[in-house]
C-alpha cells in the first residue's frame, strides 16, 4: 500500500506542481511457441507506461511507471527489484495463470551544466556497438532474441558524464545492489569507467569496470571502411576466480538502394569467452551466473549473425535476421514486420524458427502492437 501512494503522489507532484510532460504507452505482447513435443505453448502481455518528465533551468526530472499483466506465467514471481537499491516493484496478483505487478522503472534527477551531466536515481545506461550481441553492455543488456527493445530495465545508480575541451568525454557510473539477504553488498555491485575519444575518423572506448568481483576491461573501435562502419567491441575479464576470459564482437554495416527501395544490412561475430565448447556443462559457473542475471544469452562460444531491414513501403519494413551458432550447427532465423498502422499505432511480428542438426525443429510467432498516447 506504501507503493501505492508513493506512485499516485509522484505523478500528482509532476502534474500539479511542476505541470510536467507526461506521455502514455499501450502494449500487448504474444507469444505461440511449438516443437516437435509440445505444441501450442502460449503467454501473453499487457503493459501500460506512463512517462513523466520536467526541466527547469539545470535540472530534471523523470518519473515513468509500469503496470504489467502476463497470462499463462507458468507461476513465476516479479521479484524484479530484489537485489536492486530501492524496490519500487509491487506484485499485485499472482498465480498458475496470471501475473500482475507494477513498478517504477525510471524515477531519476539530473543536473546539467555546459560540460557536464549529474544523474541519481533509477536510470538505464547502454554501452557498446553490438547489433545482436553486446558485450560492453553489462547493464541489462537485451536479449538477441528479443522482440521489444525500447526500454532497458532501469537501475539504482549514481551517472556523471564530463565534456573536456577537445570534445572527448568521461561516464562514470556507481551501481550498488543487494545481496540475496537483503544486505548492500560491494561483491554484487558495479563501479565503472568510460573514456569515449574521436581521433581523425576513428571512435575510441576505453572501460574499466569493478563488476560483481569482477575486474573488466574493454575496448570498443569504430571506423569508417569506404561506406560502411567496421565496429570492434572487446571485453577482458579477471573473474573473482582469477580466471581470465575475453569475449568479443566486431560488426559491419552497409545502407543501400534497390529496385527504389532502401535496404539497410549487417554482419556481426561473437566470440563468447564465457560460453561452453562442446556440450553443456553444469560446472561452468562463470557462465550460468551470468545467464541467471541477464548479461549473457548465449550458451556456447561463437555465433555469426546478420541481418537487413527492407523497406517495402514508407509504413512498412521487412527485417530477417539469422544468427548461426558457429560450434553446434544451430540456426535461429528470425524474421520481423514492422507496420506503423497509424502515426502512434505500430504493430510488430516476428517467425522465430530454430534448426538444429538433430532436426530438434522450434518455432515461435511472436506479436507486439504498441500505442502511443
């Protein structure tokens, strides 16, 4: 109930004190899966967003809140804020078949200055270059698979970003979390560094990051090849272990027309450092730890991926995607069409279909309408 309120009077203070921006979204998500076993297999969700924003003068703030209802759950639990700062989630009904809960997922102030951003609060931070794969983003990355990108989970933390003379700037990020106690532990938290520099037509990324015991460095390039951007994003990792592991992706994209359409392409490699040889194996902590939490999807090492965007018509885009897990001769094509049925209204579809060298055959129809308001 203390939620409750803390919801209805954060938006009340924007709306009546500070007469702030306010936006509104309508989601539904679907989702039929079926393999050669079990057919059928179905969950759907609704969402509602609310973003709240206002500036005055150096400062701002935002507020967004969700409601979310998913049907055939399977019986989980939102338990989404439970290792995060503050938890601002509340489940509101939960069973075999329906979960509802609501939260707050961005609720943050920043102060600007002419070189410099200040932000504190729940915010969500993306690094990197990957298209289907990142390994940069540490932070909630998406899902390669994932239909709906528009929002990142949001975090507790503390952002600073400094602009220096010669146009190169610094992000520094502190993300204190909580262990499964309840406790704020320095062993789950995130203390990280960016230093972002453009030499010639080169971009340069240079991260440091304390990551859940973990000592990381990273290094991301992006340069111009003719007319086409070539991207290098790599990670290495001391793990609390003291195993050292390096993951990378490196890209390649290209825009061009034909037969009067604009068609848009890429290439991606992914070198999961992480990721299984062979088989999969229960004893490889360092990756499952990292599955468990959501930074990495992928269970073996190296995946190829491309994908292009086809503009059929202004309103209309067609996206196939495929991904080729290089290892076990597994393909994951994924084909999506994008349709902006009015100027706030799109509808999303995505065919998954998933081939294995064992004819474990998968498919999946994935649909996502969203309403802008």
């Amino acid at each position: 109930m203390f939620k409750f309120f803390l919801y209805c009077s954060v938006f009340i203070c924007f709306q009546q004190a500070l007469a702030g921006d306010f936006t509104q979204q309508l989601k539904y998500f679907g989702n039929n899966s079926s393999t050669a076993v079990n057919t059928g297999q179905s969950f759907s969700i609704f969402s509602y967003r609310l973003n709240a924003s206002e500036t005055s003068n150096d400062f701002s703030a935002v507020a967004n809140y969700e409601l979310n209802t998913i049907n055939n759950s399977g019986g989980i639990y939102a338990d989404i804020d439970k290792h995060r700062l503050f938890n601002l989630s509340d489940t509101l009904d939960s069973s075999n078949d329906r979960l509802s809960f609501h939260r707050l997922d961005r609720f943050f102030l920043t102060y600007k200055t002419s070189n410099t951003i200040s932000r504190i609060g729940r915010q969500a931070v993306t690094w990197g270059n990957g298209f289907v794969f990142n390994n940069i983003d540490i932070f909630n990355p998406f899902s390669p698979l994932s239909l709906d990108k528009e929002y990142k989970t949001g975090d507790d933390m503390i952002y600073f970003q400094a602009l220096d003379n010669r146009g190169d700037d610094w992000q520094l990020i502190y993300l204190p979390r909580r262990n499964d106690s309840g406790d704020i532990s320095s062993h789950e938290s995130s203390t990280a560094v960016k230093y972002h520099s453009i030499i010639s037509d080169t971009e340069i990324d240079i991260m440091l990051a304390y990551h859940y015991d973990d000592n990381v460095f990273g290094l991301g390039i992006s340069h111009a090849v003719a007319d086409s951007l070539w991207r290098l994003d790599l990670t290495h990792t001391q793990t609390r272990d003291n195993a050292n592991i390096t993951t990378l992706v490196t890209n390649i994209d290209y825009s061009w027309v034909f037969l009067g359409r604009n068609i848009y392409g890429f290439l991606e490699l992914y070198h999961n450092g992480f990721g299984n040889k062979d088989t999969i194996s229960i004893d490889n902590i360092n990756l499952n730890s990292r599955i468990q939490r959501g930074e990495i999807f992928m269970l073996f090492r190296n995946y190829l991926a491309g994908g292009l965007t086809i503009e059929l018509h202004p309103l209309l885009s067609l996206a196939p995607t495929l991904i080729q897990d290089i290892d076990n001769n597994t393909t994951s094509l994924i084909t999506s069409l994008i349709y902006n049925l009015k100027q706030n209204l799109v509808l999303s579809t995505a065919l998954s279909h998933y081939y294995t060298t064992e004819q474990e055959d998968s498919n999946s129809l994935n649909l996502l309408l969203s309403y802008y308001f």
